[in-house]
C-alpha cells in the first residue's frame, strides 16, 4: 500500500504541464533520433546530457525516460522497414519484421511492434514498483557461473533455431566471436587481433558490428540483385492490425514481459538476451511454423514486448543498487551523479518525489509514445516506397554518419565496409546474420564470466556448475541440444507402436 501510495504521489508529480511537456519532447526526440542507423538510446541520451544544465533534476529524468524509450522504438522501425537496426536491442526485430515490410505488411509489422512496447512497458513498469526490493535481491546473489550459463544458453537457442542448418548457425556464431576478440585483453591487457592499429585496441564497436552486418550488407546484397528485380517500391499494405493478427499476437505480448524483466534487472542483463530469447520462445509455440523467417508477427511481437519491460527491468538495479546494467542506464547514473545524487538502497527515501515521479513518468511515456506512433504506423510505412536505388543510397549514408560518430575515427569507416563485405559473404552462403551479432555482444562478457568462475573454482571446470541456477540453465541447453534426437527418437517409438498394433 506504501508503494501505491508513493506512486500516487509521483502521478501528481509527472502530470504537471512542464513534466508532461517534457516527457512529450523526450518521446518525440527519442523516436526521431532512434530512427537513425546507429544512434541508439545510450547515445540520444548521451548527447542530450549537456541540454538538461538548465533543467531540475525531476524533469530531465523525465525526460531521459521518454528518450529511452522513444529512442528503442525508432530503432525497431528502420529494423522493421530497413532491415537496419538502429540499436543492438532491434536486431531481433528484423529478422520477421523486415520480410514483413517486403511483402506489403510493414505497417502490421509497426503496430505490432507499438502496442508491443506500450504492453511490455506498462507491465514491466508494474513489476518494477512491485517486484524491485525482491529483484534486487536475486540480483545479487547471482555469480559469474550462472553469467555464463544465461549466456551459452542464448549462444545456443539463436543458433538452434536460425539458420537452413546448426553448423551455419555455429559458423555464423563463431565470426561474431572472432570480431569480439579484438582489442584488449580484459584481463591482461594484452593486444589480440589488433594488427598494430592502436585505434582497434578498444575493440569494435557492436554498432558498427551491427550497422556493418545489417545495413552496409544488405544494401550491397541489394545492388548486386537490384538488375535482376523490377526495382519498384514494395507495397505499403492496410494499415492497421487486422482481427487475426490480435488473435496471433496477444499472447506473445504478454508473455514477453515475463522474459525480458529478470533479464533486464540482473547486472550484466539488458535487452539483447530476453529478446532472442522471446524469439526463440514464440517459434517453439507458434502454430504457423511456416511462416517464420518469412514475415511471422509473432517474432515482432514478443520480443519488441521483451525488449520494452527489459528497459523497466535495467531501472530495478540503477535505482535500487546503484549498478547500471545498460549503457543507457549509465548515462542515466551520471546523470543522476550530475546533480549530486547518488542511486542505492536509500535514494527511495532521500529522492522520494524525483524517483516516484520518474516511475510514474514511465506509465506516461509508455502512454504517448503509443498515442504518437500507433498513427504513424501507416506514415512510417511509405518509406518503403521511395524507389530502392535512393533508399539504400540513404541508408549507406547514415549507416556511415552513425558508425564515424560512435568513435570520430576514419578508421571504423574502414572496418563498416569490411563488416558490411563480411555481411554480403553471409548473405551469399546463407549463414544467419543474429547469430553473429550475438557473437559480438555477448562473447566479450561471456569470456570474463568463464574466466572469473575458473578463478574462483581454481581452474577447475565444476566450478561452472556449482550452483543451482547454472545446473537449471545447462539442462535447458541440454534440452535444445537433444530436442530433435530425442523428437526423432519419439516419432520412432510412435511409428513402431503403429506399425505392431495394425
């Protein structure tokens, strides 16, 4: 009742006319700047640090939070229409979502993605003021064994399920590993991969990764077939979700927030693992397997869901902990640190009004970002009818202008291209791009968690075993390890039973 009542008082607080003007301007910034190819949330916030001086500190993080979200929804429509992730968090969405767009359902595809954010905010949003002292708790008791453990499991889902094969999944996975191990050693400091270039020594940007793979690859995949095709603009379809498509997708936009909130709250988490495997999730329960990896909705739905209680998620240990678990979140915790408040176990007594109103101005936020993008929807779509030749033109251009401003060096236009050729190979041999890009996110994180439990253990491999968690999630590997033996091995029994009764 205490923490209703608080929230009460932080509704009072976000819905002043300059707290809602702000919350307006944030969402409005965030979804425009999020569009962009490879400025994403972390950066929109980070570049609008320097404009909120002048502001109180309740404002600007109302602010910040409608950027936040306004920047990850922009991120999933060039995802969707462009098959360009503007973040790391909107690769998932791509993979339905863009063969959506090309067969005339883009702004199906967008709508499923609105109303799946606005769904997976408002719950996470809920189980932030209900769950966050219990979460936090979890959090902290989880080691660098069940880090790793979460970690092989989403490296082992997203190559089970992508992909005309496992090996071009694997095969896929290891070159995001390999573009991961370069820079430093996090633990020695030693140079691997670097080639003699101080500029890679701190490694490369996921961004550029990202952009390179998805955008660059895709439009030269595009130009080497551009003779080949009519070069008309794709059909931008009807432009609202139909009775069917409510029907297939309204599940999966509640079952994504119950993945993508402990994933976002638990340090090291964030949006890429719960929306891979929300993806993953929604294939194996999905009743038009057909469909999948040619427009399915329900692969834009869940994991759009999971991606949005994700970012509610990240907020549980920033406010209660003081532990960003996001870039975002570590602007915001500079932010905070900006103007001389410090987030932990005491800043719900000491900032009662600022973090209550910052809660509450999620609920808001959630709210006008569905107001202002359910009608664009339709509006977003006819991008797709810009005549392909300047379309891609256009994407190689911002695709170039967000890489150069993640670091300001000439060099990383060099390795967009590289990637981007490395991209157009994958495309050519049919090996999945996701798996790649997961390679690159999560391997770096995935070899300090292993070296940090042999550590621990003394170099001894039980160590990655030693706790309850990490057991259950390697028999979940084990699992989609043995799935299709084991679903072979049953139809076997099935037919041989068949085949003695008749």
């Amino acid at each position: 009742m205490n923490a209703f009542s608080s929230l009460m008082d932080g509704f009072g607080t976000a819905l002043t006319p300059v707290n809602l003007l702000w919350a307006a301007v944030g969402v409005f910034l965030g979804t425009a700047i999020g569009v962009l190819p490879g400025i994403g949330p972390a950066m929109a916030v980070a570049l609008l640090l320097p404009v909120t001086y002048g502001l109180e500190p309740t404002g600007a993080f109302i602010m910040f939070a409608g950027i936040y979200y306004g920047a990850m929804f922009g991120g999933s429509t060039t995802s969707i229409l462009l098959n360009t992730p503007g973040e790391s968090a909107a690769v998932v969405a791509a993979m339905e979502g863009n063969p959506m767009a090309k067969s005339g359902r883009g702004a199906q595809a967008l709508a499923a993605a609105a109303i799946g954010h606005f769904a997976g905010g408002m719950i996470g949003t809920i189980l932030l003021v209900a769950l966050a002292p219990k979460v936090a708790d979890l959090a902290v008791d989880i080691g660098a064994p069940d880090y790793f453990a979460i970690m092989v499991l989403a490296f082992i889902a997203v190559t089970s399920v992508l992909g005309s094969s496992r090996i071009r999944g694997l095969a896929s996975l290891l070159i995001g590993l390999t573009l991961g191990l370069v820079g430093l050693d996090q633990m020695t400091g030693q140079q691997r991969l670097t080639f003699g270039s101080l500029q890679l020594a701190d490694g490369i940007d996921v961004v550029i990764v990202a952009v390179g793979l998805f955008a660059i690859g895709e439009a030269l995949w595009v130009a080497a077939h551009l003779r080949r095709t009519s070069g008309r603009a794709i059909p931008v379809g009807r432009p609202w979700l139909g009775r069917q498509d409510v029907k297939r997708t309204w599940k999966s936009w509640l079952r994504g927030p119950l993945i993508g909130f402990p994933f976002g709250a638990i340090p090291a988490g964030g949006a890429e693992i719960p929306t891979f495997l929300s993806y993953v999730t929604e294939k194996r329960l999905s009743k038009h397997k057909d469909e999948w990896g040619k427009g399915a909705i329900e692969g834009v739905a869940g994991p759009e869901s999971a991606s949005s209680a994700s970012a509610a998620g990240t907020l549980v240990s920033m406010l209660t902990l003081g532990l960003p678990t996001t870039a975002v979140a570590a602007v915001m915790l500079a932010a905070f640190q900006q103007y001389g408040i410090q987030p932990g176990p005491l800043l719900f007594e000491r900032e009662s009004e600022l973090v209550w109103g910052l809660i509450a101005s999620l609920f808001v936020g959630m709210v006008l970002l569905l107001a202002l993008n359910l009608p664009l929807a339709p509006v977003w779509a006819k991008l797709l009818r810009i005549p392909r030749p300047y379309l891609y033109a256009g994407i190689l251009f911002f695709a170039a202008v967000g890489a150069y401003a993640v670091g300001g060096e000439a060099l990383d236009l060099v390795v967009l291209l590289i990637i981007g050729l490395i991209g157009f190979g994958m495309r050519r041999y049919g090996l999945p791009v996701l798996p790649a890009v997961i390679g690159v996110i999560l391997g770096p994180n995935a070899e300090q968690q292993l070296r940090r439990a042999l550590q621990i253990s003394d170099g001894s491999v039980s160590g990655l075993v030693d706790t309850p968690f990490s057991v259950s999630v390697y028999a979940v590997v084990a699992l989609i390890v043995l799935w299709p033996l084991l679903r072979k091995v049953a139809r076997g029994l099935l037919n041989s039973r068949r085949n003695v009764t008749e």
